[in-house]
C-alpha cells in the first residue's frame, strides 16, 4: 500500500511536470506571472502582489487567463496584456488584449481573482488597434504567440492609484520548482500516511 500512494505520488507530478513542459510542438502552452510594483514601467513602491497563470490550446485557440492579486494601493481600474516589447523582461508596448480590461476582471477593488477563457478566433478577445496592425485575427493571434513566447509580453493590472499600471508581471515559462509544487503536495500527504 505505501509503495503504491508514493508510486501514484511520484506518477501525478511526473504528469504534471510532463505536462506543463510539453514540446514546442504541443497544443497546451502554459505560462504564468508574477506580478508587483517594482515589475512596473516605471517601477513604484506598491505592496500589491499578483499571481497568473495562461493555459493557451493552439489547437482550439483558446487561453485559460487566472489570475489572483491582493495588496494594491489603488482599486483596479483595467487589466490586459501588452507586448511587444523591444526586449524580453522590460519595456512597455501597446494593448494586444480585450480593451478596456478583460471581460468580467474585478473593477474597484484592490484585491479579487479572475477566471476566464478568451476565444482566440473572435474580435472581441483583442485590442482593434493591434489586430489591424497585424493585418487580422490570424495575423494578431499569431504575433501575440510569438512576442508571449520571446519574453516580451506582460499582464498587468491599472489602478487609481497608478493608472498606467500599478504591478505586472512578463509571461515566461513555469519552472520545474513552481510546477513541482502540485506534485510534491502529493509525496507530502503520501509520506504522512506511511507514518
């Protein structure tokens, strides 16, 4: 019984690492951000913290965007994606996201989550402005592939109290060590039973 829940453990968080780290060439791409003041464009002092993370089907062409933050100075005002920037990891560029903000993000407050599914193929997904730059959808769609990709696109979220953005986050790759976590929760409660 204790070998088959560690075998079980260890089998879950090989999924889950397998998963997460897929080939270039997979469907499912998983990205994630962590947000905060001094990640800003110009950095601030903000306490505010934030977690994300996009699960994006290029087969479907859908993105999963979830997203958790708490500890903002002003109430939120606004929250979508920029890029391209120049270099990965800094700079600033334009809204390729739903405009304003993401349908149905938290407005006014200075702590929320926000779960949501955008549809890669519809208009309403996407800033007017950078579809047309792009030459449409298709085009759009696969620019903001690329520039997610090459580090030079970031999330962020806009306040009052910073209405150009008060924290964001670039989108990168999750790291076995932030994957691991799921998994190592199962060898936990595995290893506890044994006892």
């Amino acid at each position: 019984m204790r070998k088959s829940l560690f075998a079980m453990s260890c089998l879950a968080a090989g999924v889950v690492l397998a998963g997460a780290c897929g080939s270039a060439n997979a469907a499912i791409l998983n990205y994630q951000a962590f947000l905060d003041g001094p990640s800003e464009a110009p950095p601030n002092a903000s306490p505010g913290t934030g977690f994300a993370t996009f699960t994006i089907d290029t087969t479907l062409h859908t993105m999963n965007i979830q997203v958790t933050f708490s500890g903002l100075i002003g109430t939120v005002t606004a929250s979508h994606i920029h890029g391209a920037t120049a270099s990965p990891g800094s700079g600033t560029a334009g809204v390729m996201t739903t405009t304003p903000t993401f349908s149905g993000f938290p407005s006014g407050v200075t702590s929320g989550s926000y779960n949501n599914t955008l549809d890669l193929t519809l208009a309403s997904s996407w800033n007017p402005s950078f579809v047309t730059a792009q030459g449409g959808i298709a085009n759009a769609e696969a620019a903001f592939l690329a520039a997610i990709a090459g580090g030079k696109a970031y999330l962020n979220i806009h306040t009052t109290f910073a209405p150009g953005g008060e924290i964001r986050g670039f989108l990168q790759v999750p790291t076995p060590s932030t994957l691991g976590l799921a998994g190592m929760g199962g060898l936990l409660v595995a290893r506890r039973r044994r006892r």
